[in-house]
C-alpha cells in the first residue's frame, strides 16, 4: 500500500517537508522491515514512530532509558494534540499504573522504561493489545562499546518475542559501527534497513581553545560572551559553577542568563526552559542535565566550560546548536587540569564500592515498589545498575563480585574514551575529518568555509548584531496582568 | 543571617526547654503528626506550620549548626535552649522584615500549593485557548492538577465563551489583587509568577532578584500574600464565583479514628463508655479529644473540665512560659494531665 507521506505529515505535524532521514526511515517501517537508525540529534527522530503510529493498526511500544526524558516526550506529544499517549514509569503510583493497565488498549503510544518491562504484570497486559511497532530510543544503550552502556537493556531481545514479535525500530543519535553491530546482534533484528546519517553537522563550526589556568579560561569566555551573538549555551560540569557564572554573566548585563541543572525544582526547570525558548532569557549555564526534549531552533552557540566526558556526548551537546540551519559555533575550552577533573567525575558515574556495600545491606528490606525509585545517595543510573546486577546474582557475595568487576571494566572502557576526546582535543589536522574518521565516515571533499580552528574560522561571522540589552523595568503588576490577559487587550485595541 | 535561620531561632525561643530541635524541623515542613499539630497549637507556632514543606533536613542542619557555632543557641540532650545574645539577635534581625500578617500555614497547609498550581495552568491554558493555540508546555506537570484543571475547564466552558470565561478570571483577579494592594501587600510578588501565552512567568529566584529581596523571604511572602487570597476569597466567596471554586476548604480535618470518637461524643457518651464502645486505651481516647479540641474551636471542654479548674489552670499558664505538663502539674495540684492538656490546647 502507498501512503502519502507529506500530507499525513502536514495534517498531524504541521510540517510540509521531511527532515533528512526520516522519510526513508518510515518507509521501511511501514513495509514492516526491522530498522536501525542513526539520525543526529535534533533531526526529528520520534517523527519517526509517531507518524508511523497514524497509519499502523495497533500500538507503538516505545522503550527509553531515562525518567525526565520520558515525561518531557509525553507532554511534547501531548501539547502537539496527542492525547492517547501514556508513560509507564515508576512516577506512577499504584493506583495510577493499575488504571492505565486495565484501559491499556486506548493508547497509542505507551513510554516504558526497561525495568517496567521485567514485570509480569506488566508483559501479560502488554500481550492482551496488539504491539504494531516495537520502538527501542537510544538503542547504543544496549551495546557495551557505547558510552552510555544499560544492562538492563539486554534483555529486549526476549521481550519482543514474547510481544509476539512486532518489527522493530531502534533510534540512536550516535553509534559506531561496533555499537551498531551489537544492537543488531542484541536484539536479533531480521535483514534490518540500516539507515546512517552522518554525525557532521557542517553549520556548526569547531573551535578548541587551550589555555593554561582557570583565571586565562574565565577572561577568555567573559571575552567570548562579549562578542558572540545569542542565544547560546555554556555547558559546565559543576552545578555551582553554573549557578555563579550565570549570576556573573547577569550581573554584567552580557547576557540574560540562567542556570540549569538536576538541583533546581521541577516547576524552575520547567520556566527556565520556557523563557529560553520564548526568548525571554538568552543563556543557559547548565549541567548535561539541560538539553534533552529542549526544541529551540536558533541556538547560535554551546560553549563546553567543562569538556565532556567522551566524544559521542560532546557531539550531542553541540548538535543542540543551530537547528535552524543558520551558522553556529561550538567553543570548547581546555586546560590540561580539567583532564583529572573530568575523571573523577567518570568514576562517580559509576557506584563506588561504598555505595555496593551500603545497596547489598539495605537491599533486602527495601520494598518492591520503593524499590523501581531511586533511593536517596545513588544516581537513577547506579540505582538500576545496581537492582539489575543484584537480581542476577546468586548470593551477596556474588553480587558484590560481579559488580565490582564490572565497574571496574567500565571504568576503563570509559577512560579510554575520555582518552580519545583528549586526542581530539590535541589534534593538530582538521577537526570536522578528525571526528568523521572515528565514525569511521566517508570525509568529504567541500568543507564548510567556517570549519574548525585549525582549518581557521572567522570569528566575525558570529558576532553580535544585537547589542541592546533588556533592561529591568519597574515591576507593575497592573501592566503585567495586561500582557498575561493581552489576548483580550487586543481585541479590545481593535474595536 | 537569613530568613530561615531567623525562623529556626524564633522557634526556639518558643520552645526553649520544651521541645528537641527536630520539633522545629517537624513545624516548618509541616509534619501531620499528633505531636506536631499539639505543638504548634500550644507555642503559638501555627502561622509557621508547613511554611517550607520541601526544607531539606540537610539544609536544616546547616542552620542549626550556624546557630549553635555563633552561639545563639545550645542543644541539651533532649530539648533545644536560646541563649541571651540569641535573643538579642533576633529581636534585632526581625526588626528588618516586614510582618507576615496574613501568613496561616495550620489553616491552609492543605490548599495553599494547589490553589496556586491549579490557578497557574488555568491562567496559562485560557491564554492559549483565547489565541485558538492549543500546543504548550504545561507550567504544572503534575497529573493530578492537569486533570483537575481539564476537568474544571470542561465544565466551565460548558456555561461559557472561553473569551468570556478568561475575562471573568481576570477581573476576579484584578478584584482581589487590588484588594491586596489596598492592605498593604504586594499584588507583583504574585502576578510575576504567573504564565500566559509564550510568556512563562518568574521563578522565585528571579522573582526575589528583581524585588531585591532574599529568596527565603521572599517564598514566605509569596506564601502569605497566597494566604491571604485564600481568606479573602472564601469569605466574600460570593464576589468571587470562579476563584473560590479553585478550593476545597475544611477547617475540621481530624484523623478517622478521632472522627468517630467525635461522632460518639456527639451522641452523648462519656469518654469512659467510649472507652467500652470503641475497644481502645483510655489514653487513646484522650488523645482523640485533645486532638478535636485543637481542631474544632466551637468545641467546649466544659464536659470534661470543671469551670473553677479551668479558671486556675488559664490563669497559670498566662503567667508562665513553661509547658511542660510535669511542672504545670505541681503548681495545679488537683488538675490531672488530661485536664491540663485539655486547657492548654483550649486557651494557647
């Protein structure tokens, strides 16, 4: 059967044309081919199901690693009109999840994270509906050459057997071909269309700049701000250290900043995103914790304070620059110092072995329902780790092994990969072909004019058009319930 | 010194020699246990009772400690003491706060957050509504207040335009905030924080930034000009045919079990023959009563308590700042602890 694709996509998505990629990534799962696709970031990758969803009888199943994530799909589908659209997470509570198990059929979407799908409970009401698509997000999850490795997403294989084996659609942003290679493998896909995009981004140009000390890399981004154009985000990896730059960049009236990152309230989260987006503020000084599910089109810069803790999150964080496809620049900015920072902070994502201690003494008398949230003093990341690695284990003391092996295994997987960023970091030939020969990409003849420091950039080409900044005016409350209430000022202006 | 730790110091000239530091944690987040509500209700605590509901114990601590450090306070084993300088201290550092009048968190603990909430996404979904835009972010996420909102909308724009309906929730808001200005508050520390269309309002971080204030301060003045709201509307309720229905307002909120001895006391049993009906300790019993006495002020302990006794006991604990019931007892010998508890929950 031929659908026709631009029109459904018009009527429910408002959009007139695809984005590179997606087209051919749901043309092949509309022939119900297994799918592998690498799409980078901020191209539309849940188009990808979600469209599919308006035409394929049935419900779309998607899997996705992280809570915040989920919750921040669902209520972007929900504000697009979507409503038959749920997230089985343990934010639910016992009532809640009861009711939208009995009624499960209605929904067309149904978010699950992967340790919902160990519950019986849960597969048998899942077998109860028909399964269209089964839709695995940030499937380099599953690989353990992938810099963001879950256990717990190893065993999807067998669940989509027991989903009486629905096509597959596996999203990643990021994925080499070993990684690749392993989700294939993992989970068991049949002739799979691979679909890969490459990782460049070529409106972005690539600045490293290396200083020798804090004070030199302070002047040099106070010299930055002071010259580039909005908005931008600057990337850190200490929560204080967004907070007091933000406050300093404020407090110097360079910007409308604000900081961003896991400490705030939900409900702060939720208005700094907003007045981002609605450019009301014009500089995010934020934690990795800031980015996912945020759709602002013109960010014109991300500048790394901190660098990243590998290459494949270094490329995602700045992916978040220029969707629009306008010139955009990404400056990371290095000293020698930052490189032990940066491994300690690889090893706290890991549980230490005072943390496997403390979870094998407390774990028995946790309950099972306290036990799907994270317990005070673990990350949502060591929390699963923990629970998959202890329901594999026989006893204790084979649990305590095990983990401990593991994190030892991951911990040098993970510095080797911080080993390779530093590399890059060093390299003294071209960083855009530096980047696409670890992605092991075809390197293309006519690189973008503003390609990388090294290939040399105009600076210029992203200075300030605007320099008026907004000023602080009195507050007013009467003019400000004007401006909230102006959709009725309006009409009135017009009579 | 900050507003939280000048908060942490009034408490503990409340409770000083009475009650345990953590008896002053348990007020701020506004702990629904038995203990806690006698205590706020005994100290003249009530205005302060869930006034930080989300207060880390960490946070706490780190008061504590700063307190303790500059010697403002002294921890003993089992109570919590202020010190002469800690009451200098505080006497001079309220002097440099405006008064939270209006501030009630015993009375409205239970309203306060949702009234707000609810209110807020109501605002930003009929802004979006009236620009015949119904894509947006909701301010609130969670799902209990989107389906309360939704809901209410529903039935709402069953009667009315949605025009008509979001120009009736403006000028009920203009009403009240002009009110509000009017009694000396400030109507921006709340119209700030509202969103409307592509508009998202002020965190209270920014909110405080630009009013010059500390933030700590500054949520308990958002507090307080919330509380206010919630008084003035319920009591001209009829002024305000959309906002009051934002709450559900109870002033009697007992637990189940001293509900029903309540009921049976309602109906004319004594303590001793419920003592029998209910199956339960004397002391328990007691409790329940105690506990109605706090919540329900029409409530009279004229059955339980005889006039002349009542008389002596309000006449000494006016007098003295003690509440411990062992001491009050020696000076009231005939009064047994119930009697006691009885009137100081009555007249504190």
């Amino acid at each position: 059967m031929k659908y026709n694709l631009e029109q459904i996509l018009k009527k429910y998505f408002s959009y007139t044309t695809f984005r590179k990629g997606q087209k051919e990534v749901i043309d092949s799962v509309l022939s119900n081919q297994d799918t592998l696709a690498l799409l980078p970031t901020g191209t539309g990758k849940s188009l990808c199901y979600q469209l599919p969803g308006y035409i394929l009888q049935g419900t779309i199943l998607i899997v996705s690693p992280l809570l915040s994530l989920m919750q921040d799909q669902v209520e972007q589908m929900k504000a697009n009109g979507e409503k038959r659209v749920v997230a089985l997470n343990s934010f639910l509570s016992f009532e809640e999840k009861n009711n939208v198990l009995k009624t499960l059929s209605k929904y067309k979407f149904i978010y699950i994270s992967p340790e919902m799908l160990k519950q019986e409970q849960i597969i048998q009401a899942l077998q109860s509906i028909k399964i269209s698509l089964f839709v695995i997000d940030e499937a380099h999850c599953i690989s353990q050459w992938g810099f963001d490795f879950r256990p717990d997403y190893l065993g999807l294989g067998e669940i989509r057997e027991k989903l009486s084996n629905p096509p597959i659609l596996a999203l990643t942003a990021t994925a080499r071909k070993e990684v690749r290679d392993d989700i294939k493998f993992i989970l068991k896909l049949i002739n799979p269309t691979e679909i890969i995009s490459s990782v460049d981004r070529p409106n972005i140009a690539i600045v490293v700049n290396q200083v020798q000390n804090q004070m030199e890399k302070d002047k040099l981004l106070l010299d930055y701000l002071k010259r580039i154009e909005g908005p931008g985000i600057i990337y850190f990896s200490s929560k204080a250290m967004a907070d007091e730059w933000a406050i300093k960049i404020k407090e110097a009236n360079i910007f409308q900043a604000e900081s961003y990152h896991a400490k705030l309230p939900q409900e702060e989260r939720i208005l700094v995103q907003q007045q981002f987006l609605y450019n009301q503020i014009d500089c995010i000084c934020a934690t990795s914790a800031f980015g996912m599910g945020v759709n602002k089109q013109n960010i014109r810069f991300v500048i790394h304070y901190h660098p990243p803790l590998n290459i494949e999150s270094y490329l995602q964080e700045i992916g978040r620059a220029g969707r629009d496809g306008e010139n955009s620049i990404a400056i990371l900015l290095y000293m020698e110092q930052d490189f032990q920072f940066q491994k300690q902070l690889l090893e706290s994502e890991l549980p230490s072995r005072e943390q496997i201690y403390v979870f094998s003494q407390i774990v028995q008398n946790i309950d099972s329902d306290i036990k799907e949230k994270v317990v005070f003093g673990f990350t949502e990341v060591q929390w699963r780790l923990l629970n998959y690695f202890y329901e594999k284990s026989k006893s204790r003391t084979d649990f305590t092994l095990n983990m401990n092996n593991y994190v030892e295994e991951r911990m040098s997987f993970k510095y080797r990969k911080l080993l390779e960023l530093k590399n890059w970091i060093y390299t003294t030939t071209c960083r855009r072909e530096h980047l696409l020969q670890l992605f092991e990409e075809e390197i293309y003849d006519n690189k973008p004019s503003q390609c990388c420091d090294i290939c040399g950039i105009h600076l210029e080409e992203y200075s300030k058009k605007n320099i008026q900044r907004m000023t602080i005016q009195k507050l007013d409350w009467k003019m400000k319930l004007d401006e909230i209430f102006n959709g009725l000022g309006d009409e009135k202006n017009e009579k | 010194m900050d507003f939280l730790k000048i908060l942490i110091l009034y408490g503990a000239e409340r409770l000083t020699d009475e009650r345990s530091i953590s008896a002053i944690y348990s007020i701020i987040v506004g702990k629904k246990s038995s203990q806690t509500i006698q205590d706020v209700s005994w100290f003249r605590l009530k205005k302060w009772y869930h006034c930080f509901p989300n207060l880390s114990k960490a946070t706490f601590d780190e008061s504590v400690s700063f307190l303790i450090k500059n010697g403002f306070i002294f921890i003993n084993e089992k109570t919590v003491s202020i010190t002469p300088s800690g009451k200098k201290a505080l006497q001079e550092n309220l002097k440099n706060y405006p008064p939270l009048n209006h501030l009630n968190g015993y009375e409205y603990f239970n309203t306060d957050e949702k009234f707000w909430c609810r209110l807020n996404l109501i605002v930003q979904s009929l802004s979006y509504l009236v620009h015949n835009d119904s894509s947006f972010y909701p301010v609130e996420r969670k799902m209990e207040i989107q389906y309360w909102v939704k809901k209410w909308l529903n039935e709402k724009r069953k009667v009315f335009e949605k025009d008509t309906l979001f120009q009736m929730v403006r000028e009920e808001l203009f009403q009240i905030f002009s009110k509000m200005e009017k009694s000396n508050l400030q109507p921006s520390l709340v119209v700030y924080r509202l969103s409307g269309y592509k508009s998202p309002g002020l965190t209270s971080n920014q909110l405080s930034q630009a009013l010059k204030i500390e933030e700590v301060f500054y949520q308990l003045s958002f507090l307080d000009h919330i509380h206010y709201m919630l008084k003035t509307i319920w009591s001209e309720r009829e002024n305000y045919p959309l906002l009051h229905t934002l709450f559900e307002y109870r002033n009697v909120l007992l637990t189940s079990s001293s509900e029903q001895t309540y009921e049976l006391i309602k109906k004319g049993y004594s303590i001793d023959e419920i003592v029998k009906i209910r199956r339960l300790k004397r002391s328990t019993i007691e409790d329940h009563v105690v506990e109605i006495v706090l919540k329900d002020p029409t409530f009279s302990i004229d059955p339980f308590v005889s006039l002349e006794l009542q008389n002596k006991l309000v006449n000494l604990i006016s007098n003295v700042s003690y509440r411990k019931l062992s001491k009050l007892k020696e000076d009231v010998k005939e009064a047994d602890y119930f009697a006691i508890r009885l009137v100081l929950s009555k007249y504190s």
